[in-house]
C-alpha cells in the first residue's frame, strides 16, 4: 500500500489541472515537456483482461470440473487483485492443480495482442492524456509489455479508446524481450527519454517506477496510480503524489 494518502478528488482535480498548465507554459520554451505513462495499471485497467482468460478456463473445464468451471464463468472485475491465486482463493477455487492449471492457461493468454481488447481505460485517462498532448506534451507511452508479443495490439487498444497515437508528439515504447524485468527495462530507459525534451511528469502503478524517476527527473512530478501493484514493492518515496484515477 502506498505510505502516503491518496490525493482527495479535488487535490487530485487541482493537481491535474495544474499540470496541463503546466505544460501549456514549458510547451512556449526551447524544449518539449514530455510525459511518460505506464500502460497497465496506469492508463488502463487489465483486470476486464484476466476475467475473459478466466471465462476460457471455465469453457475448458465445463465437464471435467463443472464446480470450478460455474465459479470462474461467473467471476467480476472486482474478484481480480494482483495475483491470480489471491483472485481465486476468495471465490472457493484453491485446489492446487486447478490453481495451477489456470495459472498456465492465464500465463499463456494474458500477455498477447489478442487480449488487449479487453482492456478498459483507468477513469478519466483517455481525456487527460488528450488534454496534456493538446497542451503541447510530447507523450510517451513506457510500458512493461513486450515488442514481439504485445506492441500491436498496445497501439490498437490506444486508438480504439481514443488515447494520442500515430500522431506527431507521440511514442510507444516497449521492451524488446518477454525475458527482461520490468525494473530493470524501466531503469534503462528512464534516463534515455531526455532526448525528447524536457520530462515535466510520469505515471505508474508500481511504487519501485514511480521512486525510480523521482530519483532521475527531480524536477518533475512522479505520480502513483493507486489501483493494483506487486506485492514485492519497495515503500514509495514521499515525493511521490498518488492519485485514485485521472478525473480533473
Ligand atoms: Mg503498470
């Protein structure tokens, strides 16, 4: 949990709003101010993702396990936390080779392109992102997805909900490798984004990314999404603002 409280909706609004404008002024300077966004989590919410790999488990297991087959085609958004044995243990599926088997199947299915689609914005993402690219923000889109098997349908479901992509001002950026760790992708290319301008905010669900840009963009404002995130993180630097969603 984050150590600091989460911002009321009118701190959040008031935090929001200030920054459009703040990147309205720096946009008028010799250099871009540049925003960088997390994807899962962040932006988006992936739980609506987890549901329909859940509901294949469910169709796969209609006759050999009908009980556990009726718990999962039933499961909601709201049983689906960070971890899939912590979503099934509270809905009665805990058998340990049903755990395990879903696990696989989740494993398989959860980081393709062809499950983006059910991806959902986080509230009010779509119209702030729009709001600080019409204020003249570079975006950058830095997300733990990989290039070879989930960057397309990453760009698809930015532009079917309407997110800033393919226009001028825009970037996604993806890991290269499934392999490599999140952590250490985002450390590697937290510096490298100063090559596109001035990085006035970043967003992330991941208390380790958001204290890794406080320490690397001191100046700039690193924002905590308060949605899901590794049981494994470290304590979130008191620098950084948290943020229930993107309302404003
Ligand atoms: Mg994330």
């Amino acid at each position: 949990m984050p150590s600091k409280p989460t911002l009321s909706p009118e701190a959040q609004q008031a935090f929001l709003r200030g920054l459009i404008e703040r990147v309205a002024s720096a946009s008028q300077g010799p250099r871009p101010p540049v925003v960088v966004f997390d994807l899962d989590g962040t932006l988006l919410d992936n739980r609506p993702r987890t549901v329909a790999i859940l509901r294949e488990v469910a169709s796969v297991w209609e006759t050999t396990r009908p009980e556990s087959s009726r718990i999962l085609a039933s499961v909601e958004v709201e049983n689906i936390v960070y971890g899939l044995a912590d979503s099934l243990a509270p809905i009665g599926v805990t058998d340990e080779a049903q755990v395990a088997e879903a696990h696989t199947h989740w494993r398989a299915r959860f980081f393709t392109d062809e499950m983006l689609r059910h991806d959902v914005p986080v509230e009010g993402a779509t119209q702030f992102v729009r709001a600080v690219y019409d204020a003249g923000a570079t975006v950058v889109y830095l997300t733990g997805r990989d290039l070879p098997n989930m960057s397309l349908g990453s760009w698809q479901s930015l532009r079917d909900h309407g997110f800033p992509i393919g226009v001028a001002g825009t970037e996604l950026v993806c890991k290269p490798a499934f392999e490599i760790s999140d952590e250490v992708f985002k450390r590697d290319q937290a510096p490298l984004l100063r090559r596109l301008g001035d990085v006035v905010a970043s967003f992330d669900n991941e208390p380790g990314n958001c204290n890794l840009f406080l320490r690397t963009y001191p100046q700039a404002a690193s924002v905590l999404l308060d949605t899901q995130h590794s049981n494994q993180a470290p304590p979130l630097d008191p620098g950084v603002i948290v943020l229930r969603n993107f309302a404003f």
